[in-house]
C-alpha cells in the first residue's frame, strides 16, 4: 500500500472511532430512508402497471382502484397547427374503461421515471396507445401520485401528450417491455395468492426449469412442478411480503428480467429467460438465489 492509500485508510479510522453517536444515527437514518424511497418506487410501479393492465383487460374497478377521488386527467396536442388541452374528470375514464370495446386499450409504456418526495410522487414515462393491434398515436405521461392514511399510493392528476401515430418513431423492443412484464406480474400475482394458473399463464410449462444451488449443489425443478406444488392460498404472512420487477431487457424475441421477492427471514433474486412463443412472452427459464437474515 503507498503512502497516500496508508495516509487516507488511517485518517478514515480516525474519522469513524471518532465519530459522534449523532452522526452514525444520522447515517443511519438516511440509510433506512433511501430503503424507503426505493420501496415507495416499487409500489408506484404497481400502480401504474396495475392502471394499464386495467385498460388492457376492460376492467374499470381495477383502473378505479389506482384513482384518489377528485383525480383529474389533461391530454395536450396540436390541432390544425394549434395548441390544445383537453380536461376530464379520471371518473369520467373509468366509465369510459366499462363500456364495451370492440378491441382492447392497450397502453406499452417504457423509460419510467418515478421520483418519491415523502408522501408524494411524481412518474414521466414514455407510450405508445395501441387499439387492439392498431398502433394510434405516442406520447408522455406525467402522473402525480399522493401516499393516503392506508399507506396506498393513488394517482391524483394524469396529463399526457399525444403525437400521431405517423409521427412517431418507436424502438420495438421498448414497445414490448410492458408485455414481458405482464408475464412477470402474472408469476408475482401467482405468489401473492398461492393460485398456480397465474404461474400457469406466465411459465412455459411443458419445456420450462429452474435451477438453484444448495449446499453446493445444482438443483433443478421442472416449471411443471413447480405450479402443481402452488399452495392454492397467500402465505399467513402474506401482509408483511414484497416483490417487485427490478427490471428487463428486450431483444426482439428474447428478454431477460430481474425479480425480488423480499420476504420475512428471506431475500429471494429470480433471473428469468423469456421467449415470446405464439405471439405471447413466457418464461423459458429461471434461475435464483436464496439468502436468510
């Protein structure tokens, strides 16, 4: 070690035995607040995910369950060359969402921003708006979101832009983030409730396996297994439970994905290989690793 690495190690020691008890609690604090904040990220995550996947499948309670009341919406875009915005009450879209159509509101979202201020926060992300297989237009959405007394997160104002469909320039491999992690989502709902058919829905049954490691050794388990052995109901601790999608990666018809599963007394890291197989995303794959605290 030189002189300058033995110079700085030492006066860093110095620096921690001599550091008051107010200071390492402090440092501690902001530690556990940038826990916090990531979570609360997660958890806007969700809500988003679960206000497209509410469009997607028709169903208003769902889309209704991610609005506080009073939640306003504003589309802003040009027309003959002027600018305009137009106001709606989220209610409004909520009923709009019932009503029967003819094809699904498919909205694929990518580049989420999500930033949490305490019991605020605010999301910018990039879409493109597909009715059914149609591509319509693309745009931003910019989404407030208030933390309320149950400690969900609902969103409070929504305002997008909108460009034209002929307009736009999208990377196809952006546009299919949202679907890889539909079937992720449906492999975290399939833990959430014990129910395997979500694992059903997300898992290539028939050829897909995982793999582990325990005591050294490699283990496997068949996909197929894996759902028979779903437990058919959430775990007693099901309350004190986290997962979120940490993130994917799309290249054309393969994707890979992060997953955590943060449990109490276990921290679970899920590596999963997803192929798009007869026009749907499912998990060829998975890989993880299981650690105790």
């Amino acid at each position: 070690m030189n002189r300058i690495s033995l110079f700085s190690a030492f006066f860093a020691a110095i620096i921690l035995l001599g550091a008051p008890a107010s200071m390492v609690a402090a440092q501690s604090a902001s530690s556990e607040s940038s826990l916090d904040e990531a979570r609360s990220r997660h958890e806007v995550m969700d809500v988003i995910e679960t206000l497209f996947e509410g469009m997607r499948t028709g169903n208003a309670d769902m889309v209704a369950s991610t609005f506080a009341e009073g939640a306003t919406l504003a589309s802003s875009g040009t027309r003959n060359g002027v600018p305009f915005v137009q106001k709606s009450a989220a209610s409004e879209f909520v009923a709009a969402v019932g009503r029967p159509s003819p094809q699904p509101w498919d909205e694929r979202i990518w580049n989420v921003e999500i930033d949490v201020r305490d019991n605020l926060a605010s999301a910018r992300m990039d879409y493109a708006f597909f009715f059914g297989e149609e591509f319509m237009h693309c745009g931003q959405n910019h989404i407030q979101y208030a933390r309320h007394a149950d400690g969900s997160w609902k969103t409070i104002a929504l305002a997008d832009t909108r460009t034209p469909a002929a307009e736009c320039e999208l990377d196809p491999d952006q546009v299919e983030e949202t679907a890889v992690r539909a079937a992720l989502r449906h492999y975290l709902k399939g833990h959430a409730t014990g129910d395997g058919a979500h694992h059903a829905q997300a898992m290539a049954e028939e050829v897909g396996s995982m793999y582990f490691v325990n005591d050294g050794a490699l283990q496997q388990r068949t996909f197929e297994a894996y759902i028979a052995g779903s437990p058919g109901a959430p775990a007693p601790n099901e309350a004190e439970r986290f997962r979120y999608i940490d993130w994917v990666e799309v290249s054309g018809t393969a994707a890979v994905g992060r997953v955590v599963l943060d449990y109490p007394g276990t921290f679970f890291v899920d590596y999963m290989s997803l192929l798009m197989i007869d026009g749907e995303w499912q998990i060829v794959n998975k890989i993880f690793d299981r650690s105790s605290r």
